[in-house]
C-alpha cells in the first residue's frame, strides 16, 4: 500500500542537469510514487540567481538561502548538483545532520573528501549515493558497489570524459588537430569555454580516485591520481598509433597490484588495439572496461554527460534513497576497508611509443639502443624514416639530414622510462623527445 505523506526532496542547484532534475520529477511523479511506495515532492530548490526563469518550477520554491533549506528538519533528501568544494561539503554534512540523506552529482568533492562525507553520513544514519558523480547515465557506481561487492576487481580501464574522446575521435577520423578538433567540440557544445578540467584530465582524474576507491574498497583521493591531459597529443602521435593497429583514448586506469599490497590510479591519453572494445567508443561517449576475478570482463557504455543522461543517474538515486527511507534502513556505506597504499606513477608497469627526432647518420640506432638497455628497458620494434631538413618526408638516410625514429618498448616500469627518455636527451645525436606514450590494452 503507497504512503500518502510525500517525501520531501530539497534540490541545491538548477542549472542543466538540476533543471532536468526537476522536470523529471514533475512530470513522471505518478511513476515515481510508484516506483517508491510514496509520491516525493519539490520542497525547495536553492540557485544562485532566483530572478531567472525557471520553467515548471513554481517560484515559490526558489530560494537563495541553501544552508536554511538543508537545515529545515522536513527534508527526507538532499540532491546536490552545484558542484565544487563549497559550500556544497558542508550543505551535505548540515543536511545529514538535520536528518536528510543525499544524493550527489559531485565528482570534485567526492574525490577530495568522499571519506569525510561517508562518516558523516555513517555517524547520522543517513544515505550518501552519488552514480551521477561518474559516467553519467552509464550505471556504474552502483554495480561495483553492490553487484560485485562480493567478487575481487582487479583492474579498472575507462574513458570517462567525453569532451576529450570527441576530440580524440575526431583527430583519428577526419585528420584534424588538436586545436581544430576542440573547436568544433566547442561549437557543439561538447566543450566548456574553459575546457582545462577536461583536456587537462583533471575531471577524468575525479572519476577515477572514486572508481579506485570503490573498486577497491581503499581511500584514493584525486592528489593520488597521475595525470596528463591531450593537449600534447599531435597528429603524428594518431597516425603512428594508426600504423600499430590502434589507436588514441584518454584512459582512467585503476589496478590491483599483483601482489594485492597495494593500488595504483592514474590519468593518460594512451595507445590501445583497434581489437579492444574501448577503441570502438566514439564521440562523446564513455564506456569503462572491469576486470573482476570471477566475474571476468564487464563493459559498461553509454552518454557520459549531459542534462538527461546525469539526471536519470540521480534520479536513479533518489528512488534507491527513497525506498530506504521508508524501509528505516540505508543502502551501501563506505567501503574503504583494506586501506591499500597507493603506489606512484614510477612503479605502474606498461609499454611505451616513443617518438625522437634524430640526426640522420649511421650508428645513430646503436646509441638509441645502448641507453635503453643500459635502463633495463627491452625495446620491440623500431621504425625510422629520414627527412630533409625542410620538413618534408624525402628519405635522406645517412646524408646528415634529420630523422624521426619511434621505438615501441615491452613491458617495463614508468621509472625505467623515465630514466631512458632522460639519458636519450643527453645525446648529441638526438635533437629532441617528440612525444612519449603509453601502449595499454593489450
């Protein structure tokens, strides 16, 4: 039998994705109410500008005044999605505190001070899911908190940021460069007028400490997380990964030490196989690849962003959330358990492509040769192409012209690379460390 008294729900934040929010809520309240046992309702909606128009919200409701809002007492649920720091952190502890649960949108925070937001909830006996906060609609975070709760994850690959696949994407397809492919992502709407939290990897870095964290069932905060962004990824860099069979992806990957003592969480473009699944992802899509030790190989794919899909994550949520409410109980806590430690970037083991610039005369390759195994780094194909020192593609090889030499290397560690990319700028043979990367998926 449904409940009459609705749930009240307190919306913090109106922009693309709150405003879908509350369209939803609206217009499938029926279904909703009985998805949950009882009809919620739109209590308040805190923004930042109350004179603008805000369609199907009635005015009322709008408030400037949040901390009032998540402190009236009546309020069953909290939906954050105002994002950053604060206030958002302590909108979510007043709220827990005044006997509201939450839902949340908010990658930044969650990555930064998930564990401080969990004792709270803990300590106050109230919900905190937050499926919006990665991946968009693509449910995600709910499956490796629940549905694998009792299997081993050992490894976690994704693209989780679709401004940076769309221009990824683009450069492969068409050709274009960088720049040239953040402008039409710009023009689309793919891009922020600032698009550093993507390009950057800042955002993907978000994703992943809260991915490694629930994977993983340890504290990986986003300072943890190695990043690089794509802004140095070049058309050479496509077209080498091309000639290999793969091809170009700013990839999350969080791993399981063999050895089970320790994690490691970084942020990369990286090369893949055109046979891996994620090399087919497109556009602005995203998709994460889980490896769990019974469970085998899952995939996970759909829209990463965007109003609808983020809003049918949270709402999503807020159902779960309710239904728990009724039922006097919560849902999944903090899981951070093992307390893993999380090792740098310098101990993650993969291969590598790289690119030199080099003078085109003989024994140039032996010296290139010489310090990567004086690194202990196994070299397993190299390709060189001399040009004329105009830039153009005639072979000059052995004239005293310049040459471009690509070395792709087996297995070693990212210190080891390091090292070598080092002791390669000290030759006078190599005039430059074109670019560096990394060779997953294999």
């Amino acid at each position: 039998m449904m409940r009459t008294r609705p749930l009240k729900v307190a919306l913090l934040g109106c922009g693309v994705v709150g405003s879908e929010v509350a369209r939803i809520m609206t217009t499938h309240a029926a279904d909703l109410a009985a998805r949950i046992g009882a009809p919620v309702e739109l209590a308040g909606v805190a923004v930042r500008r109350p004179a603008k128009v805000r369609e199907g919200i009635d005015p009322a409701l709008i408030t400037t005044d949040a901390t009032a809002l998540v402190k009236r007492g009546d309020i069953d649920v909290v939906i954050e999605v105002i994002g950053g720091i604060e206030p958002a952190r302590t909108l979510i502890t007043t709220a827990f505190e005044h006997g509201a649960s939450v839902v949340s949108a908010n990658k930044a925070l969650l990555a930064e001070d998930g564990a401080v937001l969990h004792a709270a909830a803990e300590q106050h006996g109230r919900d905190l899911y937050y499926e919006a906060a990665v991946a968009g609609a693509i449910p995600l975070v709910r499956p490796l908190r629940e549905s694998l709760a009792g299997d081993k994850v050992n490894r976690v690959l994704g693209i989780v940021n679709g401004t940076t696949n769309f221009i990824l994407d683009r450069m492969d397809t068409s050709g274009a460069g960088y720049s040239e492919a953040l402008d039409e992502a710009t023009a689309l709407g793919y891009a922020e007028a600032d698009p550093t939290a993507d390009v950057e990897g800042f955002d993907a870095a978000a994703k992943a400490a809260i991915l490694a964290g629930i994977a993983f069932h340890t504290r990986v905060r986003i300072g943890d997380v190695y990043r690089e962004g794509i802004t140095e990824v070049t058309a050479a860099d496509i077209v080498s990964a091309r000639r290999m069979g793969c091809t170009v992806k700013l990839l999350a990957i969080c791993e399981r030490a063999a050895d089970g003592n320790s994690v490691t969480a970084r942020v990369h473009p990286a090369m893949i196989p055109l046979s891996h699944p994620l090399a087919s992802v497109r556009e602005a899509y995203n998709a994460v690849f889980v490896e769990a030790e019974a469970a085998g190989q899952l995939m996970f794919y759909g829209p990463g962003a965007g109003g609808s899909p983020t809003a049918s994550a949270v709402l999503g949520d807020l159902v779960a959330v309710c239904r728990n409410k009724l039922n006097e109980a919560t849902g999944p806590g903090d899981s951070a358990y093992t307390r893993l430690p999380v090792s740098p970037m310098g101990d993650v083991v993969t291969r590598y492509h790289i690119s030199l610039d080099v003078a085109d005369k003989p024994g140039v390759l032996a010296q290139v040769a010489t310090v990567f195994a004086e690194q202990g780094v196994s070299i397993d194909t190299v390709r060189q192409q001399g040009r004329n020192p105009s830039g153009g593609d005639e072979a000059t090889a052995g004239q005293g012209g310049e040459a471009s030499l690509v070395v792709v290397t087996h297995r070693a560690a990212d210190a080891a690379l390091s090292a070598t990319v080092e002791a390669l700028r000290g030759l006078d043979t190599v005039r430059g460390v074109a670019s560096i990367m990394r060779v997953e998926g294999e």
